[in-house]
C-alpha cells in the first residue's frame, strides 16, 4: 500500500473529476474548495504487482461525484477511470482504477469532484510510484482472454456485461445484479485447453461488499473443481483438467453486486 504524498512537480498525474473544473494545472479558481477539506484522510493508491493498473481510493465526510483523469505531465491526458461504485451519483467512498500505467514509473494525480453541498473540490497534486513488473510470471498462456461468454447469472447493466470478465482490461467489469454467493459465469474457450492453473480476481465496492472470496469450476457440464481462492488481487492457484466450457461459480463472497474484473484461464505451455 501507498500512501500518496504532496508534489507539485511534472511527471504522471491522476484527477478524480467528473463535477467540473479544468485538467491544467493552473492555480483552482478562488470558487473551488480544496479538496483536503473534505478528506477523512490522505487519498491512497494501490498499485498492481504488473505495475499496469493502480487502483485510488479516498473517503470524504460528504457525499460527491467523482472519476479520475492522469497523464504522464501536467496537462493530465492520458486518460480518465471512472469511480467503481456502480450507482455513479454521489457517496462518500471512492475508488477508481487507472489501467495503461508504466511499471517502475512516478505518477502525479490530482482529486477533483463536486459535493451535494454544491462547491467543487480540487486538490494538491500528489504522487505515487508503480513497482517493477512482478518477475514470478504465470503458469501458461491465458486461454479465456476473448472467450466467448455463453451465459451468466445476471448483468448488473450494459455498462457490467459478462464479456466485461475475459477482455484482459482490470479497469471494466462484469457484476452480477445481486447474486452474491449464487453469482456464475460459463465460458467457451473454443477449444479443448489442457488448464493447468485458474484465477478469478473480483470486482469489489468501496465498502467491502461483491467480493468473491472462492470459486468452482464446472467443466463441459460434468466433473466440478475447486474451490479456489479468489479475491480483489491476483492469485492463481493450480489446476489440472481439459476442457474447453468452463462454467465459473462464486463459492463463498461478500454478498451484493458479485462478479469478476478478471478471469484467467491458464493452459500448459
């Protein structure tokens, strides 16, 4: 974990936004408000062992609007990452991931949203540092990366499809719509895959809930595997079957909105 720290340099920088206020890095406009009035504490930054995905989170003690915008200089255009929470209205936890980072590279954000008090708010640049590219490596190829989605138990909207959970992008996901530990994905590979390992790493809120914490993998309708560890970070735990459709079903989770930002499929070199 993080913890961002105050920089006014040049180099990556992250904004949460979405209520107003421009992308420079001009001093705010005397109507805007700090946003460090309204944090309970410093915003952190979780970045992914790749050092290609950083996930921001930050409460406040008042409900806002928010996304986040970076870049890799202060004119914060490299790209923006929506809040996680689905309801896209104002609420007092945040937490937005950034995909596209650079491994072992400084980046600087900015936290920029509007209150249901009716000011926007606007923060001090900040900074953190993605790690250098996780050398472990993983088991094999991942066969699910563009599977074909056969089914799933619901769709929370258009926004959180199925197809959402084998795109190989950490930042969009596939929720349920309430599923919590009945939550299931099936999956067609398009060819029988010899697997020899399995990760479901799972959406989540900001306040704990939609987590899937364990999972079982049906394969071709008969024999079931598993359970296999899950969570918000990536594990892969070690699997060995051939099959080519694999129905995924949440074994034990938080409740709530349960479903996946990543699954992965991985066969025998």
């Amino acid at each position: 974990m993080l913890r961002s720290s105050l920089v006014p340099a040049a180099g990556v920088i992250l904004l949460l936004s979405g209520c107003g206020g421009s992308a420079d890095s001009a001093a705010p406009d005397p109507a805007v408000r700090a946003a460090e009035q309204v944090f309970v504490e410093d915003p952190v930054v979780l970045p992914d062992a790749s050092g290609t995905f950083a996930t921001l989170r930050v409460s406040t003690d008042l409900d806002m609007a928010c996304a986040v915008v970076f870049g890799q200089d202060e004119s914060l255009g490299d790209g923006m990452a929506t809040d996680a929470d689905m309801g896209g209205g104002a609420h007092t936890d945040h937490e937005a991931v950034m995909s596209g980072l650079r491994p072992d590279t400084e980046y600087f954000y900015r936290v920029q949203g509007s209150g249901t008090d009716g000011n926007l708010y606007r923060s001090e640049l900040m900074t953190f540092r993605t790690p250098l590219a996780e050398e472990a490596g993983t088991p094999g190829e991942n066969a699910a990366l563009g599977a074909e989605v056969m089914d799933a138990s619901s769709e929370f909207s258009d926004a959180f499809t199925a197809a959402n959970a084998v795109d190989g992008d950490l930042a969009t996901e596939w929720s349920s719509d309430g599923d919590g530990d009945d939550a299931s994905i099936t999956i067609d590979l398009g060819r029988p895959v010899d697997v020899v390992g399995m990760a479901l790493r799972s959406r989540s809120m900001s306040d704990g809930t939609s987590v899937v914490e364990s999972f079982t993998v049906t394969v071709d309708g008969g024999q079931t595997y598993g359970p296999f560890g899950a969570g918000t970070a990536s594990t892969v735990s070690e699997a060995e079957f051939t099959g080519q459709v694999l129905r995924i079903d949440a074994e034990r989770t938080s409740g709530g909105n349960t479903g996946a930002a990543e699954i992965e499929v991985y066969e025998a070199p």
